[in-house]
C-alpha cells in the first residue's frame, strides 16, 4: 500500500523550520552535485496557463513532480496549482508515496525565498514585506513569523491580505508602496505586472522574486536588474524561463552577472558586497526542493493517520 499525503499531511508533517533546513541541505545539495536534476519541463496552454513535468533524485530517493500553474483558475473558484508529487527509491525503483503538489510547493516556496533573504539582505534590515497572500505568498508570511519576523502583507485584494494576516500574525501594510520599500521583501505575485519599475530599488534593498517561473512573467524592470547584484536557484532555469529571461534574452544579464545561491551557501561564492548593495534573487521553483520537502514528509508517514492506495 502506498500512503497519501494530503495538503493537511503535508503541512502537519513539516514544519516551517524542518522545511526551512531541507531546503537548504537540497541547495547545498545541488552546489556539491551529490544531488541531480534534468531540466523542468514545460507544456504550455497559454494564456490559459502550463503543465509542468519535475524530476530529481538524491540520497537514495527519486522524485517526479506534475504540476500546474493556472493564474486565472481562481476566478473560476478552482486553485491555481493542482498536482502530485511522487516519491520513490532510487535503489529498486518502488513507489513509495504521493503527494499533494500544490501543498508541497507551498512549502519549499516559502523556505527558498525566506532563505536567500536570510543569506543575502543586510545584517541590520528589520523591516519584510510579503507582496501577494495567495497560498504561497501566506506560507512564506507563516514561515517568515515561524523565524520570529512580523511582515507587512500586501495583496490586490483587501479581503485576502486582510485575513492571512489576521490567521498568521502578520500586519497589512497601508499600500503596496509601503510594502515594497520595506528592506526585505519577498514577492510572490502571479508574475503579470512589474512590481519594481525603472529606478524604483532602493540602496540596501533585497527582494526574492518568487513569481516570475515561466516565460513572459516579470516582477522587476530589466533596468533593475542591470542594477543589481543578481542571484538565481539554477543558472540553467533561470535564464530560460524565470526573471532573469528577458535580460538574458537582450543581452543585458550573461551567466557571469549572476551567482546561484547555492554556491553562497557551501561558501563557493559571496554574498552581499556592501550595505548599499541591492541584491536581487530569481526563483524558478526547482525538483530537488520538492525532493527536499518529500523526503521530510515521508520521513513521518508513521505518525500520521495517512490514506493509502494500492497500485
């Protein structure tokens, strides 16, 4: 029999922290090439939206992820994300769990953009903003809180800032200017509309630009980034479907522009240059996170009340 782990499962069974510190063992992971992954695949339907095909393996577990990205599903009252993660062993090819996509993106979202925040911003920044308070935007505001920081939550929609802050002890900004400026922020936006115009980062500044995982998808100006200190999850998504593309696609950002965080953390690379540095980080959402929170979660399959299917 093969246990089930539901959005609830998932969330019961990793903590904010625990995905925290698996998401930064999968970077580090990746940096040191213990662990692997082909390049994501995309099948598109836009401006409908994509399917996605993430695979990965490390440390004696294998990982395929099919997930969706739908932006105008909730206008339907259908989710966004929707999709499975399946976990198997890499030594004998079993199956040894499915997953809820959606729950598991959450997740690791949340802890990579919390993470190159934490290793790229400057050591005396106290203000963070959350921009965004979808599912993934309100488990980067759980997992912000969870580290002992109270954000400021910015959404379009009133209702929805209003309550994840209210759930999740977080405060509603006033605007989306107050919360774009503060020292720290985190954007997670559907990647429709540029958030950061020409001119617009301030000296000191880091934003983890979650958003813009596909092409056509942009949360700052390329000006901005010709400006900044640039940082991506992996060079090789990045550049071909993340922020980063557009630049890249001009010219204006080259592979020498930019430093994958996970080379920051195994000490390979530097971080911030100077307290005025603006520091930029482009996540695409990589399989190896996803590998990442599954192990964790199957890690705890014996203490929860799991469904199960036999295959």
């Amino acid at each position: 029999m093969i246990p089930v782990f539901r959005a609830a499962d998932v969330e019961r069974a990793v903590s904010p922290h625990e995905a925290y510190g698996a998401v930064r063992g999968a970077f580090e992971a990746h940096a040191r090439a213990t662990w692997s992954m082909p390049s994501k695949i995309y099948v598109s339907n836009y401006p409908a939206g994509d399917f996605r095909a993430m695979p990965a393996i490390g440390d004696g577990h294998a990982l395929l992820k099919w997930v969706t990205s739908f932006p105008g599903n909730p206008a339907r009252g259908l989710p966004t994300v929707t999709g499975l993660v399946l976990l198997s062993d890499a030594e004998d090819g079993r199956l040894l769990a499915v997953l809820d996509a959606a729950a598991v993106t959450a997740l690791r979202t949340a802890a990579a953009g919390v993470l190159a925040a934490d290793t790229l911003c400057r050591a005396e920044a106290s203000s963070h903003a959350v921009i965004g308070a979808g599912v993934n935007g309100a488990e980067t505001v759980r997992m912000l809180v969870a580290h002992g920081v109270t954000p400021l939550v910015w959404d379009v929609q009133e209702g929805r800032r209003t309550l994840v802050a209210e759930q999740l002890g977080a405060r509603v900004a006033s605007s989306a200017t107050e919360a774009l400026a503060c020292e720290v922020v985190i954007t997670v936006t559907p990647g429709a509309e540029v958030l950061y115009a020409e001119g617009s980062l301030e000296p000191g500044q880091h934003v983890s630009l979650m958003g813009a995982d596909g092409p056509g998808k942009a949360e700052v100006a390329i000006e901005e980034l010709r400006r900044s200190h640039l940082f991506c999850d992996d060079w090789e998504q990045a550049s071909h479907g993340g922020e980063l593309a557009a630049a890249v696609s001009t010219g204006a950002v080259t592979r020498g522009d930019v430093t994958e965080l996970g080379a920051v953390l195994v000490g390979e690379a530097d971080a911030r240059r100077s307290a005025r540095d603006v520091t930029l980080f482009d996540s695409t959402g990589l399989a190896i996170q996803d590998l990442a929170i599954a192990k964790a979660a199957y890690a705890k399959r014996e203490e929860l009340d799991l469904q199960a299917i036999d295959i």
